[in-house]
C-alpha cells in the first residue's frame, strides 16, 4: 500500500534539490576561481614589473600634463589646463601634428605598395629564394639611427653621397670634363628625405607580413581559376586582392603604430628643421629648449592616445584573422 505525497511534500522535495544544485554549483565556482589563481600566481611579479615600468610613468605623464612646471624655475605649481589648451591652439604644435600625419600616410601606403611587390616576387618558386627573403630583413633591422646617419652622409650628402656620386657619373658619360655634382635633396626636400629613409626601413616589414598572408592562400581555389583560363591580373584581383585586405590592413596599422612615434629619422636626418618637426620631435623641442615639463607632458599623452586609437583598430584586426584562421 502505497502513501500519497503531498503537493507540499514535493514542492520542498524540490527546493531541495535546487538548494544541493546551487551549493554545488558555488563550491565548483570557487574551486575553479582558486584553481585559477593558482595557475596565474606564476605571472604576478611578471605583470606587477610591467605596470610599474610601462604604466607608472604614463600616470605620471598624466599627472605632470595639469600641471605647470618650468624647468628654468624647478617648482611645480597649482593645476592646470592650459597645456592642453596650448596644444590644441599653438599653430607649432597643430603644423607638427599635420607632419605627424603627412609623415605616417606618405610612409605606410608607400611601404604597403612596394612590400606588396616584393611580397609577390618572393611568394614565386626561384632559385635563392631563401637568401633573398633574408637580404630583404635586413633593413629593418638595423638601428634606426644607424640607417638614418647612412641615409644621411652616405645617401643625400651634397657632395660626396650616393645621388651625387651617380649624377656626376652620369654627366661624365657625356662630358669626361665636368665638374663634380652636387645636389642638396635634404636641405631642399627635407620631408621628402624623412620618407625615403622610413620607407627603405619599413618596406621589410610590410613585406614579411603581406607574404605570410600570401602563403595562406587557399591552394585549391588558385588552382581550380588556374583551370578556367584566369589570367594572372584576374587572379590578383579578385582572389589575391580580397583575400590580402586584412592583412594589407594590419600591416599599415603596425606600421602607423611605430610611425606616429618615430623620433630618430627626423632627428638625425633633419635636425632643428620646422619642415619636419613632428609631435615626438617637438615633445624632445618643448623639453630641451623651452623647459616646459608640464607642456610636454600634454603633448606625450596626446601622442600616446592617437597611437592607442591605430592600435586598437589594429588589435581588432589581427583577432578577426585568428578567427578567420580557426574558422578553415
């Protein structure tokens, strides 16, 4: 004989089981939170070094930039926002932000234009094509100041650099008597020389990164428009082009990312020139001739705001290419 159970009976037969569910499902929270930390307590001092040498000194760029403090008259005084006003409205610091601009654009599309070449020659199967692909490396990675010193003396110089060397042998193919060339493209064209020299530094890393997305390719695809007669610019435009966008795009973010901050190039290559002067240069300037901390504080964190907006465009594209790369 069997007894009925109550619909109350079942009702806390339930809550019950809800409450045992519950408990369960906090304990498995808390041990998977310390089991957690556990694996990430290895990485504390890691991280807490990182804060301290990369973030500790921005906050106090950030302090610093409401403030005003005089290096001539070392006291740092009330707060302020008269230095960011100043950087907004002083026609020195809005003409070095259009460098800033011209500098970076000129650069990375140029770059773009020729690693995408010199990314197509090199994805073709030839003979050396190992030592070639390292030659094309090295550029980038010389010392920025290096290069820039070799551009300097070695490439533009009036008299004794390359381009005066070739002219003058050119003029001597015609006239064995004519006097030696000279010719002054730095003095003249002193955006046009900071560009060359950024452009010859970084077409090695649009390069690596525009063959890498080259090789990802799907095989079969060019081998199937191969198969239907596709000539080589059909090819390239409408399966090599469209697949390449992202990592056009990734490239010339990564570039723009260390342009916008380039400091070496204009330095040594142009030095205490106003054609030229870009926002970290002008930073170095507002220290070293104005004294101005508080000033240059506001400039430094401008130039660090404009390079997080490049980078996060660039952190999303690079997590779109992981997915896209997980997705295959």
């Amino acid at each position: 004989m069997t007894t009925a159970t109550s619909p109350t009976d079942r009702q806390s037969e339930v809550h019950g089981h809800e409450q045992t569910s519950q408990k369960v499902a906090a304990e498995v929270n808390r041990r998977a939170k310390r089991e957690g930390w556990v694996r990430r307590a290895p990485l504390l001092p890691g991280l807490l070094f990182t804060v301290i040498v990369t973030q500790l000194p921005f906050i106090v760029t950030i302090v610093l930039s409401f403030r005003r403090w005089d290096g001539d008259r070392p006291r740092i005084s009330g707060w302020t926002l008269r230095n960011y006003e100043q950087v907004f409205k002083d026609e020195a610091i809005l003409s070095a932000l259009w460098h800033t601009v011209v500098l970076t654009v000129s650069v990375v599309l140029i770059s773009l234009v020729f690693g995408l070449c010199i990314a197509l020659l090199l994805n073709r199967k030839f003979r050396g094509r190992g030592a070639v692909r390292t030659m094309m490396i090295a550029p980038f990675l010389i010392v920025p100041v290096a290069a820039a010193t070799f551009f300097r003396y070695g490439v533009f110089d009036a008299s004794n650099g390359l381009l005066a060397g070739i002219l003058t042998s050119v003029k001597r193919l015609f006239n064995p008597d004519a006097a030696a060339a000279t010719i002054s493209i730095a003095s003249s064209h002193p955006m046009l020389t900071v560009i060359i020299t950024l452009v010859w530094q970084w077409t090695p890393f649009m390069t690596l990164i525009l063959l890498a997305g080259l090789q990802s390719r799907p095989g079969d695809i060019l081998e199937a428009a191969a198969v239907d007669g596709a000539t080589p610019w059909q090819v390239f435009r409408n399966l090599t082009l469209p697949h390449m966008q992202q990592y056009l795009e990734l490239a010339g973010l990564l570039g723009a990312i260390y342009i916008i901050q380039n400091f070496d190039a204009v330095f040594t290559l142009t030095p205490l020139n106003p054609q030229t002067q870009n926002l970290p240069y002008l930073i170095f300037r507002t220290i070293q001739a104005d004294s101005d901390y508080g000033l240059a504080s506001a400039q430094g964190v401008v130039v660090v705001v404009l390079t997080i907006i490049v980078a996060t465009f660039a952190l999303r594209t690079v997590s779109s290419l992981f997915k896209e790369e997980n997705a295959r």
